[in-house]
C-alpha cells in the first residue's frame, strides 16, 4: 500500500514538474493581477520564525526561476527571497551574481562572445558576461542552470530568467498569502553601469516596482499582512535612501565583519556596534546576517556564540540569518550532519526571528513535527490540497 502511494505520488510529482515547464513556456505567466477574493486565503503565519525561500526552492530547481518558486510556496514558505539585478535597458530583473557565467548558459551562444567585461566590483575586479551589459531580450533567451554540481542537474537549461514583476506575480498568485523578500543587489555598481530617465536610480525603481503591485504598510499593518515584504540590502544608504520613499520594512545584511560596505567606509564589524544599532533602527526592523558572524565556527565547529543576537533583540532589531543548506559541506560537524539538529540549535538556543534557507520543505517540516500550536492546521491543509491538485493534474493528464 505504502509502496503503491510512494509510485502513485512518484509519479504524480514527474506530471507537476512537467506541469511546471509546460507552464513555464508561455508569458506571461498570469493575467495582471487576477487576485483571489481579499480575505479569502490563508493569512501569513507570524508567531513562529518565518521560511524565507533562499533564492526559491534552489535546492532542487535552477535559482530564483519560476519552478524553483512555485516549489517552495508548495512546500511552505512564508517568504519567497530573490536578488533584483538589472538589464543593459534598466529592466529589473531576479539574478544572484553581476554576471551569467555560473548560472547560465551564456558562454554557448558565438554572437555573445564579444560582451566578455571586467568591471570593478565592490572592490574587486570581475571578468564575465554581465547583466548590465544585456537587455532584458537577450537575457530572456538564456537558459538558467543549477549552481552546485552535487544538486539536481536535470533542470538545466529548461528555464528562462524572470523579471521582478514576474516573481511578485508568483507570490500574488499563490493559494495562500506568501510574503516577498527581495534583496537591492550591488546598488552602487548597478547605479554606475545603468542609467534610467529623470535621475531616478535603481532603489528608485525598485520601490517603484512595489508600489505598482500595492505593497505598502509598516511591518505587521493590515496593509502588510495582505502582502507582505521584507526589503533587504548590504548598503545602508540604500535602506536610508528608500526610507523616504515607503514604510515598508526593511532589513540590513551583514557580511563577515571584517569587509567593508560597499558604499560607505566602514567594515561590518562596525555596523554591528550597539550605537550603530540605536542609528540604524530608525530605518529598519531587523538585520540579516552571516550566520558564521553570529556563531563563529573554526576547522567546521561551531564556537561560543557571540552577543549579536541579544543585542539587535535588545535595540527590538529582528534577526534573520543566512543562509541553511542541508548538504553535509554546508553543515557544521557539532549538528552530526543533520540539519534538525541546526534548525533545532538556531530556533531554541539562538532565538531567531526567521532563517534564510535553500531547503524550505525541510525547515517547514522541522517547525510542523517540532511546533505545539493546536491551531497550526495549515501544513495539513496545504499537503491535502498539493494532493488534490496532483490527483486533479494527473486525471487531466490522463484523459488527454
Ligand atoms: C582593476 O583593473 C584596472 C585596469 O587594469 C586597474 O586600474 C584597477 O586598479 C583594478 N582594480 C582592482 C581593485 O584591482
Ligand atoms: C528625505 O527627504 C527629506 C525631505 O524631503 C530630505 O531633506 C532628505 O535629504 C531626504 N533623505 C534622503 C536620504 O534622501
Ligand atoms: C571615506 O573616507 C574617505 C577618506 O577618509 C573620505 O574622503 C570619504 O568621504 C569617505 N566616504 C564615505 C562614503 O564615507
Ligand atoms: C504537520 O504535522 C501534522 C501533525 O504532526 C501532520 O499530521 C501533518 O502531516 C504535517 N504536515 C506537513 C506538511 O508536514
């Protein structure tokens, strides 16, 4: 029986994949927003530490595509994170790095071999394929591939690069309310290398974006709940900049302590002082650090944790660090290679108010078998209804 469910769901699960491609081919993907019924979906949960998608379901689908998304609201997450970017033509776009080289399949095609650059980056000069130097077309006919070659390779090359607006349109279709978490990527670089009309800048755009889609609200107002963001960046002018233009919450990264910013003279190390704290608290509800800059780790131990969480708790400062991975490279030995045992560390003895993770499915299960709420039904009736629309998909497969 156990094992007839196991081939039934085995296959149900090859026929929603194929679902997702299929899906995935045409653009876009819904019709400008044809929302559910307001009030109608199942609320954001915030009495537990939120599931913030890492770059979507990355774990199993090529980063920060469509598939990778749609995979991590199945499984549970409460925010799905992306990294905007932008094109040559100032379209903003979901990409992790300045350029394509690791993720695409751009070093293929004969008639993009001359756009090879070497810019200077944060500091650091870069030789590669950029986004900048593309427009959202070009970048549009890429195909998207996995980073890390232990993960799932079979995706490769099947999806495409989606915009902002695409990845909002994700969440604003999703059967439950599913917050946003999008990162202002490299702002001083994407303000160098790209200019949009009437002196806006990128953050402009970016708040711009939002707003067009109707976030709006600070952290936990009713306008919030409805659609929920968090606004992340490693540049504080940034966050300082846009705090003129929404309300919006917003949370400040933080690297290893010992690099600098890129857009002011200071090292992380300083940005996480107890006056920088009291400063920056004015402009944001929480910090998103390294999770090595809270719990050092030394020959992949852990050490004794330092002070940091306590003191962003005490300034009322939300901590969200990144990023959880559940392969073993990624796993320090004190956790015996089991990734409970790290989410159990970082939840109980840490205390964090939300973990970035590439693996959603594992810490919505961590948080369902570990969590006393009576009323936490939802993880039931999601599963159920992944069920139904399995069971629905394959009838319509079948009689095709
Ligand atoms: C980057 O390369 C340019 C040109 O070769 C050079 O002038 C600059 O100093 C380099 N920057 C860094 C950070 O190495
Ligand atoms: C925010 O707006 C105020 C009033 O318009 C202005 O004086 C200030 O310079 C602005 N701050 C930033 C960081 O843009
Ligand atoms: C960084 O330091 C230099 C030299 O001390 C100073 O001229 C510059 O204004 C500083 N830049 C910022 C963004 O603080
Ligand atoms: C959540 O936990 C309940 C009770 O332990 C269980 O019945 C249910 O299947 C779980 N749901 C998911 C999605 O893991």
């Amino acid at each position: 029986m156990a094992k007839a469910m196991a081939a039934v769901l085995c296959f149900a699960f090859h026929v929603l994949v194929l679902f997702l491609f299929v899906g995935c081919a045409a653009r876009p993907f819904y019709p400008l927003h044809s929302r559910f019924l307001e009030g109608t979906r199942q609320p954001l949960q915030t009495t537990r530490p939120y599931n913030i998608a890492h770059r979507g379901s990355n774990g199993e689908f090529p980063e920060e595509t469509l598939p990778a998304y749609k995979r991590a609201i199945e499984e549970g997450a409460d925010f799905i994170e992306t990294d905007i970017l932008s094109s040559k033509d100032g379209v903003l776009i979901c990409f992790h790095d300045v350029t394509l080289d690791e993720t695409t399949d751009v070093g293929k095609y004969r008639k993009f071999a001359n756009r090879k650059r070497t810019y200077e980056v944060q500091g650091v000069n870069i030789t590669g394929f950029f986004t900048v130097d593309f427009t959202l077309k070009e970048l549009q006919s890429l195909r998207v591939k996995q980073r890390f070659p232990y993960r799932d390779q079979q995706y490769n090359g099947k999806f495409s690069i989606i915009t902002f607006e695409d990845f909002i349109e994700i969440a604003l279709q999703a059967p439950r309310v599913v917050g946003i978490y999008p990162e202002i990527k490299n702002p001083v670089f994407i303000n160098q290398r790209v200019k949009w009309g009437d002196g806006k800048r990128f953050e402009d755009k970016f708040v711009e974006i939002l707003k067009k889609y109707g976030y709006q609200g600070s952290y936990l107002s009713k306008n919030w709940l409805k659609q929920p963001v968090f606004i992340q960046s490693f540049a504080p002018t940034s966050i300082i900049h846009i705090s003129n233009l929404t309300d919006l919450p917003k949370i400040l990264l933080i690297d290893d302590t010992t690099i600098p910013t890129q857009d002011t003279n200071q090292t992380y190390w300083e940005i996480t002082s107890d006056s920088y704290f009291e400063y920056i608290k004015n402009y944001v509800v929480g910090i998103g650090p390294w999770k090595d800059t809270v719990v050092p780790a030394v020959n992949n131990y852990i050490l004794t944790p330092t002070d940091l969480v306590t003191r962003a708790h005490a300034h009322n400062l939300q901590v969200h660090p990144y990023t959880y991975r559940n392969e073993y490279n990624f796993i320090h030995f004190n956790f015996h290679q089991d990734p409970y045992e790290e989410f159990d560390y970082w939840i109980n003895t840490i205390g964090v108010d939300g973990l970035f993770t590439d693996f959603t499915g594992s810490l919505h299960h961590f948080k369902n078998w570990t969590s006393n709420l009576p009323s936490d039904d939802s993880g039931e009736q999601r599963a159920s209804g992944l069920l139904q629309k399995i069971t629905l998909m394959v009838n319509s497969y079948r009689s095709r």
